[in-house]
C-alpha cells in the first residue's frame, strides 16, 4: 500500500533530502491518504490537474511544477506554487518573473538542465547556464528565487549511462553553488533514484515505485 511504500524510501533518506510524491494521474484521494502521515511534497506536470488538486486538497501542500509548462498558463500556478523544477528558457523565465511581480510573491525555481542523449528533454544547455551565472543574470530576477538544478536521466537500462549524466550535473551544481543562491539538486526518478542519490541529489521525484505504474 502506497503510505508503507512512501515510509519505505523516506527511511532510506538523510534528513536534508526532500521526496516529492509524483502524483500526477493519481487522484486526490491517494494524495490524501499520504497526507494523513505527514507527507507534504507532491509533483504534477500539467497545470490543468495541478490547479484542481491544489483547490481541492489542504493549503499546507507544497506543490511542485515538474513539468514542460507554457508561458500562457504560468499566471494560473504563480499564487499558490512552491517550486517549479522545469523553467527550461529564458522566455519562460521572464514570464515567471513578470507574473510574480503583478502579484509581488517571489517564487522559487528550479534550473532545468538537458543532461540527457533523448532528444524529447528539455532544457538548458550547461553552456548557456554557465554564462548566466558568470554574468550575474539570474540575479536580475527580482521576483524569482533560483533554489538549483533539475535534470532528467537518458532512458536507458545503462546504469553507467544515467551515472554519467548525473554525475556532470552533480558537478556543475557544485562548481557554481559558491556563486549563487542554489541549494536544490533535484534528480532521480523511480528508475534512477539509487544513482541519483549516489551523485548527492537532495530532491527525488518519485511516482510509480510509490503510487504504482501510471495507465
Ligand atoms: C513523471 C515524472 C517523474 C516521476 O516518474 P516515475 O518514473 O513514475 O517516478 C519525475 N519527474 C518528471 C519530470 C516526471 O514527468
């Protein structure tokens, strides 16, 4: 059952690390039951769903954003949202911030970084970040925190493939953490989690070794 599945992976977990419950598809229902034990991190990646979840359940959720979302509906999430681990172009990143400024609430996010062969990924790439940061433009946001970096893992049973990319991105995080405000690396999913954990991500996004496959 999916609370004893939940308690099995936090207890393999350092306290500094946050689990987000992927709940996308699940209904509320299954989101509550693990609320009921404490749990609080839930990720969504389409904002239609995300909106209706966050009307209908507890206000002390934090909800995190963790998928491709599109500048025309970012105003709907910027109120309530607690992290956005997908802001994956500037373009995005202006609306975000625009956004926040109307409604004046700062809104962390998160850096997507592509780190994977699958041509489907998105994201930035560690050039164009690596020039960001060096010039101190992510720091011109004034309504949007940058808490870190997100990036998904080439789909592949190549376990040395997936610790090859993590491990790059694990590296970059450090490089560049002196420099800015990041204390977020989010990375792991079901698949990958172990892998992700071994290369210091302190933010896993799990949803079926929890709440079971998705149809
Ligand atoms: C769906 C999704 C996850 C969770 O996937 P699982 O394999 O079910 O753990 C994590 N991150 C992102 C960006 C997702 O879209």
């Amino acid at each position: 059952m999916i609370q004893n599945r939940l308690q099995k992976i936090k207890n393999e977990l350092n306290e500094d690390t946050t689990l987000v419950a992927v709940s996308k598809t699940k209904p509320v229902e299954e989101i509550e039951s693990l609320y009921e034990i404490g749990h609080v991190d839930f990720g969504e990646n389409k904002v239609q769903e995300l909106v209706n979840k966050h009307t209908f359940l507890p206000k002390d959720i934090n909800w995190h954003m963790i998928g491709h979302l599109q500048r025309n509906k970012v105003r709907q999430i910027i109120p309530f949202i607690h992290l956005i681990h997908s802001v994956d172009s500037l373009r995005l990143l202006n609306k975000i911030n625009d956004e926040a400024k109307k409604i004046n609430r700062k809104v962390n996010i998160l850096i997507q970084i592509k780190i994977s062969n699958d041509n489907s990924k998105y994201g930035f790439s560690f050039d164009e970040i690596e020039y960001l940061v060096k010039n101190g433009i992510l720091d011109e946001y004034e309504f949007t925190n940058v808490k870190g970096l997100m990036g998904m893992a080439t789909f592949t049973k190549d376990e040395n493939v997936i610790d090859h990319e993590f491990k790059k991105l694990k590296e970059f995080y450090q490089k560049y953490r002196p420099h800015t405000n990041f204390s977020i690396l989010s990375m792991g999913m079901s698949g990958d989690y172990r892998i992700a954990l071994k290369n210091k991500s302190n933010m896993l996004r799990l949803g079926s070794v929890i709440f079971g496959v998705r149809n």
